[in-house]
C-alpha cells in the first residue's frame, strides 16, 4: 500500500507512502538511511509519528500539484483531538508504514536474465 487517506476532524489528507516520501523522510529527519528512520522512530514515536504523517501528506499534495496547506503543528495539533494514541487513522498509518518499509503485501517483480529482461514474480523468503 503507498496511498492512503487519513482522515483527522473535518480534514483528510492524501498520504503517499513510496519512493518519494521516503527520501522527503529521510532528508527532512536528517535519517542516514532506512534503518536510522526506524531507529529514531522507535526512539521517540510521541514525535516520529506526526513528522511521517506530515512528510508523507505534504509529499501526497506534491503529487497531486497542489500546495502544502497545513503545517507540522496542524497534524500533531489535530491527532491529538482526535484521540491521541488512539486515533483510529494513525493506527492505519502505522500499519501502512511499516508494510511499505517491509515490503509486506508489495508485489516485487525482478528482470530475470534468462527471459531477456521479462518481469518475473520474486519469491518471498
């Protein structure tokens, strides 16, 4: 899953998940790579979280060719009057997060050299 529409009040946001938020992920926290991303959220999840939902809805209004109309403050300010912690939506991030980081329910396709370069299925370990 890379799209998915969090809903906090009476605002939605188009969330991407891909290639694209990762790299605005990693810049923006200063992540050396994937595994420091992770590390840094494990560390502190009270701030990672709001800072991924941010990252990932500013990177859906790049997508869709419109300008970032909230700010850091506005996500963290609205998940909190919508539950905090238990914000049903930012359990949907986090599980769509996490999938999109382990490849979960991602097919994976690999050119395989003895098809000249036709798609093949990758197995999974």
């Amino acid at each position: 899953m890379n799209r998915l529409t969090l809903t906090f009040g009476t605002k939605e946001y188009d969330c991407r998940l891909g290639l694209g938020f990762l790299n605005r992920a990693l810049k923006n926290t200063e992540s050396d790579d994937v595994q420091d991303l992770m590390n840094k959220f494990a560390a502190n999840p009270f701030e990672m979280l709001p800072v991924l939902i941010f990252e990932s809805a500013s990177h859906g209004c790049y997508r869709n060719k419109k300008e970032v109309y909230f700010t850091l403050e506005d996500i963290t300010n609205e998940i909190d009057d919508a539950g905090g912690w238990k914000a049903v939506d930012l359990m949907v991030f986090m599980e769509a997060f996490k999938n999109s980081i382990s490849n979960e329910d991602v097919p994976v396709e690999k050119p395989d050299p003895s098809t000249r370069g036709e798609k093949v299925v990758a197995k999974k370990k």
